[in-house]
C-alpha cells in the first residue's frame, strides 16, 4: 500500500473516530511499565474507536504490546518510513511503532452499545443452589443468596434440619487452596457473628483438587459437586459426539 495513501486513510479514520485495522512490517519500541524492543516483522495493529491501541504478532492471543483507552496517537514520516507515535500520559507509557511496509487497512465505523451478560457464573451456581437445594443436602433450607456481611458476600447462607448454619462457597472452574482458606474465613466470621459454633461450611464447584479435599476435611467441611449452568452442554463429555451416529 502506497504510504501517502497510508496516512491518509489513517488521519480520516482518526477524525471520524473509526475503527482501523492493518496489517504492516514493524519495529517497535516501548517505554513505561518496562522498556522494551521488537525488532523487524510482520503483525497485526488495531486501533479502536476510544483509542485503545493494540499490537498482535501472528501467533497467541494476547497483543504482544498495547496502550489503554484515550492514547494520543500520532502519525509521521521517519527516515523513509513512517512512525507511528503512541502515548499514554496517566501511565507515562510510550510506544512507537516505526513502520516499514502497509500490506492491507480496513477502516469501518462501528456501533455496539451491547453488554454481555455472563452465564454459567457463580451467581448463576447460587441460584441453582436457591432454586435446588437438594443439590447441597436434602435438609438444606437457603435463607438468602449473594448476601452482604461483614465477612464479604455469602454466595448462599442458610441452615440444615439439625440447626447448623450453612455456608457456600460457589466456584465456577476447580476449587483451590484459596477457595478453602476463603470458606473457612466466612464459617469463623459466622460462627463470631452469631455467636454459635453450630457453622457448617460447604465448597460447591465442578472440581476439587486434592490438596484442597484434604484442606476442606481438615476443617470439618463438606465438598459437593455443582455444574455452573450453561456450561454442562458444551463442556459434559458424556455428550455424544458425531461418532457416536
């Protein structure tokens, strides 16, 4: 792609807040968290509408350097070549991107006020719990959900048919060590709160390391084994697959 052409596709696109897209040979420099060097290669350099500013390497899904929403970007000629100047002020971040060759640009207004909404979550796990209790115990009554204590937010608090309190701890992917030591801190700030030592804790998630098992026993704990909804169809692997046909 000719340079001239180049520059102004690019100003354009800036003025009228566009996405731009393109994919060139670069050197690039970067000076702020860390100082850094890329020598010569081809990547991918994405520049959003709010100014975020995103550079990709053709492999990985990480960009291999970036600058956040608001970065002042500024396009020049430099020995030959362009430079492509990018600055982040509240961060003191600098990157630029010294461009030897245009191999494509795509340039597009988009609009998108979405938002995403998240499923299989762990608010989605406690309101399976509210909704079928029986997954926890059979004699498990949840009082509430999500609740604001002290301690932090219960993903479910209630009580059982022999008077203990209960306390879930809802965890998306495999329970750790963190989740453990997390459970225990809310079962002992319960336990001061209300005054009783009658406390059961309860860990529910779709896996349990076995450090984590031996912690949770230790402590009197109970695991029990709950698939965030949404999740179970794509990710059960007794679902036939086209094999199985």
């Amino acid at each position: 792609m000719d340079r001239a052409d180049f520059i102004e596709q690019f100003e354009q696109a800036r003025a009228a807040r566009e996405m731009l897209v393109f994919f060139c040979s670069c050197e690039i420099n970067y000076s702020g968290r860390a100082e850094a060097h890329l020598p010569k290669g081809d990547r991918l350099i994405v520049i959003k509408q709010d100014g975020v500013f995103l550079i990709h390497q053709p492999e990985k899904g990480n960009p291999i350097n970036y600058l956040k929403s608001g970065a002042e970007l500024a396009l020049e000629k430099f020995e030959g070549h362009l430079l492509l100047k990018g600055k982040y002020l509240p961060n003191k971040e600098f990157l630029d991107v010294e461009i030897y060759t245009i191999y494509d640009l795509l340039r597009r207004k988009l609009e998108d006020g979405q938002q995403q909404t998240l499923m299989g979550n762990e608010a989605d796990m406690s309101d399976a719990i509210r909704d079928n209790p029986a997954m926890i115990a059979r004699d498990f009554k949840p009082v509430s959900r999500e609740e604001h204590t002290k301690v932090g937010f219960l993903d479910v608090f209630g009580h059982d048919g022999k008077g203990n309190l209960v306390v879930v701890e809802c965890k998306r992917y495999t329970a750790g060590l963190s989740a453990v030591s997390q459970l225990h801190r809310y079962v002992a700030k319960i336990k001061q709160l209300k005054g009783t030592n009658k406390v059961k804790g309860v860990l529910a998630s779709p896996k349990i390391t076995s450090n984590a098992e031996e912690m949770l026993k230790s402590y009197g704990f109970e695991w029990r084994h709950v698939i965030p909804p949404h999740r179970a169809a794509r990710h059960d692997k007794k679902q036939q697959s086209l094999t199985n046909f």
